[in-house]
C-alpha cells in the first residue's frame, strides 16, 4: 500500500542535514566545556552526579535525543514541562511551571534545553528558580534563537543552533497546536 506522506506547510528555512551537523558541533562544544569544569573541580568525564539535563518538554525532545548522543560524558536528565503557547496560540501567553522542578541542583551543573529563545519568559523562567539552588553552573542551550522580539527576560542562551527571523516555525520538535513536532527541517508555518 502506498503511504501518503504529509505535505510541508510552509518554506523550509533549515534543512535536516544542517539540524545534524549544527547538533553535533553543539553537543561536542557543550560536552567540552563541562569536561573542562569538572577537571578543574579534579574530576573527569566519567564523574557521576554532577551533570543534570533538563529538556523542557515538549518541544525540546526531538533535539535533545539527537544532542546527547554527542555528549560522552556521565549525564543524567530530568524533564521539565513549562506551558506558554496554550492550544493554537501563536503569541507568548507568559510562562508556567506545569510540573516539580528537581529540588537537588546544588553543586550540579545544569544545562537546560529547550527548542527556542522567544520573548524569554520560559527560560528566564527556569534560570530564576534554578539560581536559587546554587548550582554549580547553568547553562542554557536552544536550538533556535528568534530575532528581532520583544524580549520580556533578559535571560540569553549560551548555546544556539541557529538564529532565525522573527517567524512562527515548526519541525524538529516545534509545534502548531501540537501538530508538526515530527517534521524533520524547520518550516516557517504559512499563514
Ligand atoms: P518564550 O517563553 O516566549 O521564550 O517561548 C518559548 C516557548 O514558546 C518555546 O519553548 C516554544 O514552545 C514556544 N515557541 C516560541 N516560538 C515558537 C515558534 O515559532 N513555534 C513554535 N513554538 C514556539
Ligand atoms: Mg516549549
């Protein structure tokens, strides 16, 4: 039987081929300056307990399984799920905690992953209550940094994949009242 693949709904602005490869240099990049950390605490890679990864669900999973097959070094991870673009919203409704936040990051270097930078409230969100549990480090890293907004955090992400127009996009972990996560390049969503 033939499938019937879905149609892309709108241009492509990054083509999975650059996802990858700007993923893997992210992911060694990162790997590295932990590695670099930890040695001077007199540690090494294969430390255990040190490192923490918090994905911020949904939209950071797709880009979080490929970055941490480029991370060999002794991580573990914890989700967590911040709501901001309710149902088919297009505009930041504001940031809220949807789930626990891990309460033992002190002395942890923290990396928080998510799949885009817009107005800051997310992130700036998770930096503020990851901060008052002295971690030995936060980092943040996204995949996508959106240009050109009104940032409503000054939080900045450490790491980026790629920087982007002020557009709404899908793919690669990216949603439209949930649909389109599975798209595989980042499409800029017409209409
Ligand atoms: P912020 O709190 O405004 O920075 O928004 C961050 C969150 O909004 C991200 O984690 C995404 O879930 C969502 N978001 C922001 N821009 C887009 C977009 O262009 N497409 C899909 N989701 C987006
Ligand atoms: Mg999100």
């Amino acid at each position: 039987m033939a499938v019937k693949f879905l149609e892309t709904p709108g241009q492509v602005l990054i083509h999975r081929d650059q996802i990858a490869s700007r993923i893997a240099e992210l992911g060694n990049e990162i790997a590295h300056d932990l590695v670099v950390d930890l040695e001077a605490e007199g540690l090494g890679a294969d430390a255990s307990d040190r490192v923490v990864l918090l994905p911020v669900l949904t939209g950071a999973i797709i880009f979080t399984a490929d970055l941490v097959r480029h991370m060999p070094l002794n991580l573990s991870m914890r989700m967590v799920t911040v709501s901001s673009y309710p149902g088919a919203s297009k505009m930041s409704k504001g940031a809220k905690l949807r789930s626990e936040l891990p309460t033992d990051l002190e002395g942890m270097h923290v990396i928080v992953l998510d799949d885009i930078l817009d107005t800051g409230q997310t992130l700036g969100l998770l930096h503020d209550m990851i901060s008052e549990q002295n971690p030995a480090s936060i980092r943040i890293c996204v995949l996508l940094d959106k240009q050109g907004v009104d940032r409503k955090h000054p939080v900045k992400a450490d790491y980026v994949g790629f920087e982007i127009p002020a557009a709404f996009v899908v793919g690669c972990g990216l949603d439209h009242d949930g649909l389109y996560r599975n798209l595989p390049d980042i499409v800029a969503l017409d209409g």
